[in-house]
C-alpha cells in the first residue's frame, strides 16, 4: 500500500500476471470468506463432467455461481431459472479467465413467497401436460388385498396409518422406507413408487393393489420433496391407484395433484384405502334378512292374490246365468219374428201384385181394340177399291173375250164340228168319225140323233178355245 | 348378471351383485321360478362376502433394499 501512495510512477513494483492475479484470489477469499448472497437464479449449465454452472442476478449485476458434482447432492434446492434463492458459499477468483466467482455448496429458496412461485410454475407446466386431468385418475379398490406404504419406517405417520387399517379391516401392508425430507426425500420416494410397480404379481414380494404416500405435517421446505417433479411424474406414471397423504390438510403438495386420490392425513388415508369391515360384516347381515323378508313376502303377496282371484272368480250357476235368460228371450221371440216376416213378406207381394189389377189390363186391351177398328175401317174402303178395280178388269176382259172368241164367229153363222172331245177341222177325219156333233149359235145338234146338248147353247169353256186356232 | 363364477368375485363385485339379487327381490316382480334361482344366488353371494371379510389378517412388512434401492426382501416391522 505504501508504495502506491508514496509514489506512483516509474518506481511501481511489476508484477507478472500470475502474480497478480494470485494475489487478488488471496485478497477475495480472505477478504470475504464464506458468504451468503441472495439473488435470482439466471442461466443454468450443467456441464458434461457433471459441474453445475449458474448465474445469480439482480437488476444490475450477475454473479457467476459454480456448484461442483460432489456439492450438488448437498443442495436442498436443485437452482432453476427465475427462483429467487439464497445461496451459501466461498467467493473465488478463475485467474485464467480474469473472473471472479462463488463456489456455491448450500442453496435455499428464498422466502416461501419463491417457493410457491416456482410451485406454481411446476404446476403449470405439469397441467399443460395433462397430468391433472380427472380422466387420468384411476379407481381407488374397494378393498385391496395388499397396501403398499411409501413413508418413513419411524414415527407417527406408519403407526397412524397401521392402526387405522386394523381398526378398520386389517390387511397385508408392505411399507417402503423413503427419506421423508431433505435431498433424499423426492429422488427415494420417486423410486419407491416405480419400484412397487415393477413388482409382479403373486412374486416373492407380491404386488401391491393400492399406494399410500404419507408423510406428517412439517414446514414447506421439509414438504418441499413431494412438490419435486420427478415425485410427480413417478405417481402420475404409477399403474397402481395411489393415495397421497403429505403434511396437514392445508399442506398441498405437488404430488396431491397427480395422485388418484389426496387425503388429508395420513390417517385419512388409510380410511380411504380400506372399508370398516364390522360395517361390511353388518350389511351383509342386513342383506340376507332382506332377502329372507323379500322371499317371504313375495310368497305372501302370491297367495293373497291366489286368495283374491279365487275369491272373484264367478260360479258356474252365475256364468250359465245370462246366457240361459237370453235363450229364453230368444226362445219368445222367435214366434214373433217369423209371423213378422210373413207379414213383411206378404206386404211386398201386395205391392207387387197391385200393379197387374184387371183395369189396367182392360185399359191396355179397349185401346187395342180401338187401334184395331180404326185400322179395319180404313182397310175396307180400300179392300172394295180394290174388288171394284178387278171386277172391272174382269168385265174388260170378258167383253174382249167375247169379242175375239169364237161364239162370235157363231153368230155370224160359222159352225164347229166336234168328234167326243176333238175338233174335228179336216173332212178324212170327219169321215172316221163314228159320230160328230155340230155347234151353232144357239146350240149343239149330234150328227145322228143331234139332240143332246142343244141346251148347253151359249155356255163357254174356255179350254176349249185352244181348239179354235 | 354377470356369468363370472361368485368364487372367483373380488368383495366389491360380489357386494354389488348381492345388492342386486336383493333390490331385484324386493321389488317382487321376478317370476317365482327365478326368485328360487335369485334366492340361492344372494346365498351364495352372501356366503362369498362373508367369506372374504372373515379373510382379515394383517401382516405387515418392511421392504429391506441394496444400495442402489431396489428391494432384495422383507422385514418385520415394528413401529413404536
């Protein structure tokens, strides 16, 4: 120091870098010792080798924080990014670099104001993920067979627990002992849990049905191994239902978030895992007198009702009873409903024989009748018209036959000689003749005796005209 | 109902078929052959029940482990 003040300048000792900076780590670490220092965790690298490298920050400055792998085990809090802690250490210099650093080997957050805030991160973060979701939780059994406890061996929580499930109904329990607090705490508790569920069923250590994870009440920061991710993760991934059990009924943990059921206290939970069998025992009791009532009264409902039918059920006198009054009133009226057709019948014949009454039929005929006379007057007239056309045809004719037949010849004094019945018109053939008869006018005289048919003078035949011609 | 035999029920299974067998009893509208097949069905069933809570035993263990956590046996335990 005395040299500096006493003259600066040319005279100023040179120091050789390693010097120098050999002699600042002394001043640093003896100047400060070991220190506590409380600040924001900034970025954090973990380096292959396994060291932990950090930042501590406020709103000006950073301190670089170093962890190395044998330190970490003892760090109460692993130091995450945004977590306001404060940690414990030396301050040192890193010569080879021209930096100065805190070898840090405890870490405590700071405040439970910080801890709950990175709870709450952790919260959100495993929500996003959906390990809280009310589909993930599994059934816890009615009555396990076997409970498996993830606790510490010692103390009150195991013996509560223990008691309870013998008051209740005693079963086969397989405790786990874990480190309930401290660094030990989430990495045991997490490993019990896979632990249990790696096991087979009906092995050498059986399988248990049901998980408790208890632990008694304590400060946050000896909970704070149940708010540990890797404890979450492992009772989200359990296949075994698992009950949590961690603190006070106000204490909530990580874990209680993922567990398929969180009880209050550890003594809660072993309510939870097992019924009371006393009470089992009584309702079964109560069931078989209710089946036995049940089977009672279903037979007594059965003849009641048997009773009842049979009591309703009509006499055969009672059923024969109606139909027999209606054969009588079918019997009576019967008579009746025949002479009622007769008359019905009879009615429609008069209607229909009332149309061919005699009247009409000598209606129908006097107007025939007098069609027919008028028809026959008229016919008469034209029946003379027609008798007097043909008589004068007639007197025509007679008058012409008169004129051209020979009788007229007659009279004008020409004679016709006949043989029998032959004209005779050649003299050889009148010679032949046995006997002749000659016609005149007035009459016919034989050849001979020429008498005999003189009277039938004037009387014509008129076959015999052919001969003429 | 269920075709697993009652034997083989868990406690909760039998319980609830016990249950039935009896609300279905009770209402009374089973035709009278199956309420006799009902009837032998809730005893069984009841005897399996009573059966499996007669099965009370406690017996507690502790899991003894290696160094590296994993299980090698049992112990009893005995906590205070």
């Amino acid at each position: 120091m005395d040299l500096f003040e006493d003259k600066p300048g040319d005279n100023a000792p040179e120091f050789s870098v390693s010097e120098i900076s050999g002699a600042v780590k002394k001043v640093i670490e003896g100047e400060f010792g070991r220190i506590r220092v409380r600040g924001e965790v900034g970025r954090v690298f973990q380096a292959r080798s396994g060291h932990l490298y950090y930042d501590i920050k406020d709103d000006k400055n950073v301190l670089a924080c170093t962890t190395w792998k044998g330190q970490i085990g003892t760090l109460s809090v692993r130091p995450e990014e945004g977590l306001e802690v404060v940690v414990t250490g030396r301050l040192t210099t890193f010569g080879a670099q021209s930096k100065y650093n805190m070898n840090v080997d405890e870490m405590a957050v700071a405040g439970e104001g910080a801890l709950m805030a990175m709870l709450e991160k952790r919260k959100k973060k495993l929500e996003a993920e959906g390990l809280f979701a009310t589909e993930r939780k599994k059934p816890i059994p009615y009555l396990p067979e076997i409970i498996g406890v993830i606790t510490s061996p010692q103390g009150a929580v195991i013996r509560d627990i223990l008691h309870r499930l013998r008051d209740r109904f005693p079963r086969k329990v397989l405790v786990w002992p874990v480190a309930v607090q401290g660094d030990r705490c989430a990495p045991e508790v997490a490993n019990a849990i896979r632990g249990f569920n790696a096991l087979t069923p009906g092995g050498a250590l059986p399988r248990p049905d049901l998980l408790i994870v208890a632990r008694g009440g304590g400060s946050i920061e000896d909970l704070w191994g149940f708010n540990e991710e890797e404890v979450a993760r492992a009772a989200a991934d359990s296949d075994i239902p698992l009950i949590s059990a961690v603190g006070h009924e106000t204490d909530t943990t990580l874990i209680d978030f993922v567990s398929d059921q969180r009880a209050p206290t550890p003594t809660a939970a072993a309510e939870l895992a097992v019924p009371v069998r006393l009470e089992l025992l009584a309702w079964v009791e109560a069931q078989e007198a209710r089946i036995s009532r049940a089977g009672q009264q279903m037979i007594e409902r059965r003849r009641d009702r048997l009773r009842d039918l049979s009591r309703v059920l009509p006499k055969p006198d009672a059923l024969l009873f109606e139909p027999r009054q209606r054969l009588d009133r079918m019997d009576d009226a019967l008579p009746q409903a025949l002479i009622r057709l007769t008359e019905r019948k009879s009615a429609s014949l008069a209607q229909l024989t009332g149309a061919v009454r005699p009247a009409m039929l000598r209606t129908k005929v006097t107007a025939a009748r007098e069609r027919l006379e008028t028809r026959a007057a008229r016919l008469e007239p034209l029946i003379r018209q027609v008798h007097d056309r043909k008589s004068d045809q007639l007197q025509q004719l007679e008058r012409l036959r008169t004129t051209l037949g020979y009788q007229a010849t007659l009279q004008r004094g020409y004679a016709v000689v006949r043989s029998g019945d032959q004209i005779v018109t050649d003299a050889s053939d009148a010679k032949k003749a046995a006997e002749l008869e000659i016609e005149f006018r007035d009459g016919r005289v034989p050849v001979g005796s020429g008498k005999k048919s003189s009277t039938k003078a004037g009387r014509s035949d008129p076959s015999d005209q052919g001969s003429l011609f | 109902m269920s075709d697993t035999p009652v034997s083989e029920m868990s406690f909760e299974d039998a319980m609830r078929a016990l249950e039935d067998v009896v609300n279905r009893l009770e209402a009374g509208d089973v035709p009278l052959e199956d309420s006799i097949k009902l009837y032998e069905r809730g005893a069984e069933l009841k005897a399996h029940c009573q059966k499996k809570l007669a099965e009370a035993e406690e017996k507690v263990a502790q899991i003894t482990l290696d160094k590296d956590g994993q299980p090698t046996g049992t112990a009893p335990v005995h906590p205070q």
